[in-house]
C-alpha cells in the first residue's frame, strides 16, 4: 500500500507541473506540498486513484501505441522542443516529468499490459521501460532506428554490473568487520530533553575549567560550489579522474540575489563560526568577545590560546588569546577570509589554494601544491603530513558533509571519503555523510557516518589506507539477513560522535546512549531516553486537482478543476523528528560528559548526582562574556 501511495503522491506532483506549464495554473499561489496526517494523507490520494485513467488513458498495450498515445497527449509546443533535439540524449530532460507519468500512470510498477510488452522486448526495470519509450519516441520523430535489442542488451549489462558492484561491496563490508565484543546489559538511563532549537556546534573542547567551542551560522548569500576539475587526485597519485557532479567544493562563492549573479563571497555573506565558552559555573553558553575583533568569522583553540579571526574597522584580523598574554597579527592574506585550523600547537589560517602555519608571530606556507580546497565546517586540522577537511553543505537537499584530506608528502595528493573506500561505498554508509572524526597518535583515522541508522557505520581506516567497520546500522556484526526491521532500529548501538581518551580508549555518542571502546571491547555506559518536544504545526490549504482529457479535434486537450479545501484554524500539536545526532562527546575532569548535536539540538551536560543517578542539563545560551 505505501508503495502505491508514493507513486500516487509523485503522479499528482507531475500533474501540477504540466499543468502549470500548459499556463492552467497560477504558480505563485499554489501550495506543492499538503501538510496533512499520514491517515488523511493516504485516504486523499486513494480518493485520487480513480482519475488516474481518465487523465492519461488505460495503458497502451505496445510500444507503438505509447508513442501514439504520446502524440496525442504533448502539445505542438512540446513535440516542437523534441523534434528540435540533437539526438535522444535530449530526452533525458524528461525522466522526471513525463517519465514519471509514463511509469505511474500506465501501471509499469503493477505488471500493466504495457509493462508486460515491455518485458518481452528485454527491458525489466520501470525506469528502463520509460527511458526506451522516450528515446524511441525521438526515434520515430526523426525517422530513426529503434535498436531495441541493442538497448535491451545494454540495460542488462548495466544490471549485472551493478548487482556485481553491491555483491562486492557487501562482501568487502562482511569481510571488514572488526567483530568487537559487544553484549547488551543494563546501563544507567538517562533522559535526553531533546531541544528543536539551539546552537549548531562544530568544535568542542576543554578549555579553561570549561568547554570552547565553535557555533556554525549560515552566511547571507546561497552558496555555490567550485567545479574542482583537475583538482581532484585519485589516492595513489596515478591520475585524475574524469569530473563527476559531485567534484564539487563549497570555497566562498555565492549567487548575489541583487546583482542575479555569483561572486565571491564577502566575510558574512559565507557560512562561518564563531566562539562561544561553556561555564560550568552557571551551566550556560557564552558568547565570547575579544576587544582585537569586531566582527568574528573563524574561531578555533590551539594548545592553551583561543584565537578569534575576523573584521576590525575594514582589516582582517587575528587574535590569540593565552592564559598570560595576548597577540594580533594581521591575516597572511587581505583578499579572503581563511578557515583557522589546528596543527598541534600552532595554528593555520587555509584560504582557497594556499596555507600557512603561524610561528613566532610569523606566517610561513606550508606546501600544499595550489590544490583547491574545501571549506571546513569543522577547523582544518593537520596530523602528521596530513591535512583534513570536513566539508559543510546544509542547503542541499541530503547532507553532504565530507571528509577530505591533503596528503602532502609525494607525491602530493587530495582524497575523499566516499571515493576512497572503494567496494565499501557500494551498498551500506552514507559515506559523504561525516558526523565527527578524530586521528590517533599512530595515524589512525576514526569516523561515524550517516545520521540514519540504516546508513550509520563506526569505521577505522589505518595509516596505510586499510579499512575496518566497528559498527554498521546499530550493529558490532554483518547483518546476513539484511537490514534491520526500524522496531529494532535502536536496539544495538547508533553512535555518531567519538573522542580519543588517555587510555587509549574511545567515548562514543549517539542516539541509543554513551559507550566506551577499548581494545576489541564495547561497553555501554549509559542508556538514553529521548524526551522529544512538542511543537505546534499549522496545516496548510491544500488544492486538489482532477485533470480529464477530451477531444477537441484530432488532439487531446486537458482540463484542470481545483478544489480548495481550507485548513482548520487551530494549531495541531505534535512531537518534534527533530533527529537528535551528538556530533562531538567530552569527558571532563570531575567525570561529567559534554554533548552538543549536529544541528539545531543545542548542546547538553550530562552529570553524575551523589546519589549516583544520572542527569542531562539542556544547556541555554547566556550573556556574552569579553575575554
């Protein structure tokens, strides 16, 4: 049934954009989405079901007679726009229009005469079937050659070469776990007040007797990425793979809304971070503000100084602020505002194509072959020879958080995430998807991806470039029976955020509770319960459609009716799917931990009472503080 009322859902979302096309419709008063309970929601889409074939026809029962059917339905316009293509290539433009009413409307989801001639002409798949419809229909406008059984072939090479790929990956991952010891048992319980609206935390770190932190805020301008063309080098240096959509990079350009133009972005007008303190003397988040700098854009802490970039009186700046002692230094560069970063001790201003390291007052460049570079969310952070960047993308439609990093001994080259895993990235983790990330002494680098537990994975990958999984989905083993049923979604251990410890050992974070890692062992410490907020939601007006088609000569003409359906007046209440997602996990001196959340969740300090029981503190946000 929810297979059907998704397709019913992406039909009527087709119907709309035709129509608005066609000019029936008015788009700036139309409302895309209904904002309605799921048991509403389905009953109007089912309601819909019945016009379904009274707006494209029953199914065509050949591929001639779809492309007859094709000729009828598209307007002079349209038909126009396909006989002025190239070549059938053109006709992609239409997999998620028309495709999408060719697949859903004449039933090639539900086995439909059409479907089933389809079948038999080799094409398996809906998408393919639609794909071959559309190209073959340019084919008959221009005369040309079907090459069914050409295509047919090339979709079922296409087939097997996938199903091979996620057969690889699946065994890679199977033959990757690392196969901790892990046994649920009972652990404190610990209520989680989940907040929808707070602080989006990047860095966290001890500092002062407190926590410094850095807090995202999204800039003025939409940002556009940078094409990183030759920039991208495979891991091994041997070559440059060919640019694909996501070789992209977010590095400071932004589309200017009054000049309808992109541009590089001015300090602001780009994502950026600021400093904050965690005082556990009023238990509050603090704004902090130095004297040194007007306008703060980059924060970061490097042993035992803060250091605040920015703008004071149209100069960028630097600050650092000690226990003892305070410095400025102008930024190396006047024509870009860099990302501070962490090198040890030292700290790193990372502009576009360019670093430096700041030593005795003194900016010096560290090697990093004119490679673009990303912009970090989180503050570049150089270990060994090795630069990483953990990428922040918030305005696309699925996060696209991912982990980079420079190599800079030779030969000198730039990796990612979700390339360089290989036959992993093939069936499992959202791999572009970094939720935090820390590298051990001996070069190890530990990450958790993916905010669902189904896409959730705990991995190593060594100093040599080998790869092991600690958990995958919620699991210390291979799920041979695929992947878990969402009752059971929570049940194992979801971690999304890690911090090394002294010992050795690791503090893990996430949705199911806090848990140490030592060695091959696994032990939760504490259990989570996630009070989620109530929160008010007013629906919408929605506007329901029929469409019919009647003849008016030797074409098919459409008609809209609408009808608006006025939402109630009053407020409706319902729990927050804010998805809680600790990002970073601290343990502090008097045994206490320290957890802020990836988005709006804020941050939150967990405490052990002297009676023994456990509880978490919702941290607000305070006055400023001047440091």
């Amino acid at each position: 049934m929810m297979r059907i009322v998704s397709i019913l859902l992406i039909l009527v979302s087709f119907s709309l954009a035709l129509a608005q096309e066609e000019g029936t419709t008015n788009p700036p008063q139309r409302e895309r989405t209904i904002a309605l309970p799921l048991e509403e929601y389905t009953a109007v889409l089912w309601a819909q079901s019945d016009s379904l074939e009274k707006e494209w026809g029953k199914s065509p029962a050949s591929l001639a007679e779809a492309h007859a059917r094709l000729e009828r339905m598209l307007s002079p316009k349209e038909l126009a726009k396909i006989d002025a293509m190239d070549s059938e290539d053109g006709m992609i433009r239409y997999h998620f229009s028309l495709g999408l009413g060719i697949r859903n409307a004449w039933g090639l989801w539900a086995g439909s005469a059409l479907a089933r001639h389809m079948q038999e002409l080799g094409f398996t798949h809906p998408d393919e079937m639609s794909g071959t419809i559309l190209e073959t229909f340019w084919c008959k406008r221009h005369a040309r050659d079907f090459r069914l059984e050409e295509r047919a072939t090339g979709y079922k090479k296409r087939r097997e070469a996938e199903e091979n790929r996620i057969a690889r990956g699946q065994a890679a991952m199977r033959a990757g776990m690392m196969g901790l010891r892990f046994e649920k048992q009972d652990a404190p319980n610990v209520s989680i007040a989940v907040r929808h609206s707070g602080v989006r935390a990047r860095l966290a770190c001890p500092f002062r007797k407190g926590v410094f932190l850095t807090v995202y805020r999204q800039g003025r301008l939409g940002t556009r990425s940078v094409r990183m063309q030759e920039s991208y080098v495979d891991p091994n240096g041997d070559g440059r793979p060919a640019s694909q959509y996501d070789d992209f990079v977010h590095r400071g350009y932004g589309f200017d809304p009054t000049e309808r133009d992109i541009r590089r972005m001015k300090p602001g007008e780009d994502s950026y971070t600021q400093g904050y303190y965690f005082d556990p003397a009023d238990g509050k988040l603090h704004r902090i503000h130095v004297p040194e700098v007007n306008e703060v854009y980059s924060a970061v802490v490097t042993g035992d100084r803060a250091w605040f970039a920015g703008l004071t009186g149209g100069r960028l700046v630097g600050a650092g602020i000690g226990n003892q002692d305070r410095l400025t230094v102008p930024l190396p560069q006047d024509d870009e505002m860099p990302d501070l970063g962490i090198d040890g001790q030292s700290l790193l201003a990372v502009y576009t194509k360019t670093i430096y390291r700041l030593v005795d007052r003194t900016w010096t460049v560290v090697p990093s072959g004119g490679i673009l570079l990303p912009r970090s969310g989180l503050p570049p952070r150089l270990c060994g020879d090795t630069i990483f960047f953990r990428e922040e993308d918030d305005l696309s439609s699925s996060s696209r958080n991912r982990l980079w990093w420079l190599t800079m001994s030779e030969p000198l080259h730039l990796s990612v995430l979700d390339r360089d895993v290989g036959a992993l990235a093939a069936d499992g983790p959202d791999w572009h998807d970094v939720v935090s990330y820390c590298v051990t002494s001996d070069g190890d680098l530990w990450g958790c991806v993916g905010e669902h537990y189904l896409s959730n994975c705990l991995f190593r990958r060594s100093r040599d470039g080998n790869y092991s999984i600690a958990i995958l989905r919620s699991s210390v083993r291979f799920l041979e029976e695929g992947w878990p049923k969402s009752q059971h979604a929570y049940q194992g251990a979801a971690v999304s955020a890690i911090a090394p410890l002294s010992d050795g050992a690791f503090v893990l974070a996430g949705r199911t509770g806090l848990y140490r890692l030592k060695g091959d062992e696994l032990v939760q410490e504490l259990a989570f319960d996630l009070d989620r907020p109530l929160v008010e939601v007013k629906e919408r007006d929605r506007v329901l459609s029929h469409v019919t088609w009647r003849r008016q000569g030797d074409k098919m003409v459409k008609e809209v009716t609408e009808v608006v359906q006025k939402a109630p007046e009053k407020r409706r209440q319902v729990v927050s799917s804010v998805p809680w997602l600790p990002n970073n996990v601290l343990l502090l001196d008097d045994g206490s931990y320290f957890i802020t959340a990836d988005t709006w969740e804020g941050a939150y300090w967990l405490r052990q009472g002297e009676d023994g029981q456990w509880s978490c503190l919702p941290l607000d946000e305070g006055g400023p503080v001047v440091w």
